[in-house]
C-alpha cells in the first residue's frame, strides 16, 4: 500500500508543468521596437514646424494696448458673409482701428482675396474700416493675399513694409510673425481673442496642418501666386502724412 501510494504520488508530481529557466525570447520584438521608434520620430517631426512658429513668435506678441508703434499694421482677411466682414475678420478690423486712432499705426494695409469677380475681401474691410473711423486715404488694399506667405511677401516685395504691426486671431497670429519675419518683416503680432466655438477650435486644428506648410515656405521661400508690379499706395499715404 505505501509502496503503491508513493508511485502514485510520483507520477502526480511528474506531470506538473515545470517552468523553464529562462523565458523564450517573444517572436516579432524587434519589429515592433523600430515600429515604436518610427512612429515617436513621426510625431516629433510633426510637432517640428509648430515648435518653431511659437519659438519665432515668442517675444513679438502684443496686444492693442501694448503694441510697438509702427508706420504701417497689417490685416489679414477672414472671409466673407454676404459680401461683409465674418465676425472673426470683423474682430481683426476693430483691432486695427483701435490701434490707428490711438496713433499706434498710421495705415493699415488690407491683404485679401480678390481672385474672384464676386469675392472682395480687401474692399470689404476698406468699407468696414472706413466706417469705424479710419480715413479711406489711411487704408491701402492689397487684392492678391492668397494665403499668409502671399501677404507677407508681397507686403515687403510689392509695397515696400519694412516694418509692420501684425493682425489676426491669436491662433494665427504665431504663424503669421515667424512668416513675415521669414519673408524679412520686421513684425509684431497682436492677436485677437475669440470666443471659443467650433469656428475658434477649425482654427486651432488648422494651426497644426498649415505650421508644417509655413515651415517649408520659411525653407524654400516660393514665390506669391501673383507678383506684379511694386505697388505706392503705403508710400503715398504715409507722404500725405508728412505735408
């Protein structure tokens, strides 16, 4: 009996499973470490361009209050509804308006577009500007300001800013400076505060996508859509200034 009870115990204890001493190395490791580390360098390649925006922006924000003086602010558009200003264009509007009649600026370049018969931006702000105070010959429109780049270069190349005070919403207003800048505008940015709807949250989304866009034209520095001709309208209005 003890014999028998001491085998059966024995073949109980032979069938445990046993661990081994060490473990098996997991298949496809490898492969999902250079996985991981291609995805962290995407992401931090991703975040490059908008890193750079807020590190050129850095020291140039201000607001209405406190904004430099300079000759010249520019506005950028913000679309249009029903031929006006959309509540966001018409906030950057009122900023520049602001900061003329308080003599920080002197003329405020309008930069819109214009590629259509039926769609003005810059005569559309002229009109809003103008009834908020600021005489027609202070304001001077630029009608081929396609995109942020667009404005910036031909705000120095074509009409001759070579400083300027920076409009638009504070979302923009980073990519705005570290562009200007690029295009060799000595700028200054205020930006305007909004209500955050679903309008404010677009913006800020855009933000990430069109900083990688800014970084290359920063790189590259591409041409506008549209050059043309060196246009007088700053020079004449700051000259009627000084008769």
């Amino acid at each position: 009996m003890r014999a028998g009870a001491r085998a059966l115990v024995g073949a109980v204890a032979d069938r445990r499973p046993r661990l081994p001493g060490r473990l098996p190395r997991l298949r496809g490791v490898p492969g999902r470490r250079l996985a991981v580390q291609v995805v962290m360098a995407g992401c931090v390649l991703a975040l490059l361009p908008s890193a750079w925006t807020h590190a050129s922006a850095s020291d140039r924000l201000r607001t209405t209050a406190d904004a430099p003086a300079a000759d010249v602010a520019v506005v950028f558009g913000a679309g249009l509804w029903r031929g006006r200003p959309t509540p966001y264009l018409a906030d950057r509007l009122d900023a520049a308006a602001e900061l003329y009649r308080t003599g920080k600026v002197k003329v405020v370049l309008v930069t819109g577009d214009n590629s259509r018969r039926e769609y003005d931006e810059p005569d559309a702000m002229r009109t809003y500007l103008t009834g908020k105070g600021v005489p027609d010959g202070r304001i001077v429109s630029d009608y081929a300001g396609f995109d942020t780049w667009d404005s910036c270069v031909r705000a120095k190349e074509i009409f001759g800013v070579d400083r300027a005070v920076l409009v638009t919403q504070g979302f923009h207003i980073r990519r705005a400076v570290a562009l200007c800048q690029a295009a060799g505008l000595d700028s200054y940015g205020v930006g305007v505060a909004d209500v955050h709807d679903s309008t404010w949250y677009y913006g800020q989304a855009r933000e990430f996508f069109a900083s990688g866009k800014a970084a290359l034209d920063a790189a590259f520095k591409p041409a506008p859509h549209f050059l043309g001709p060196k246009e007088q309208g700053v020079s004449r209005a700051l000259a009627a200034l000084a008769d």
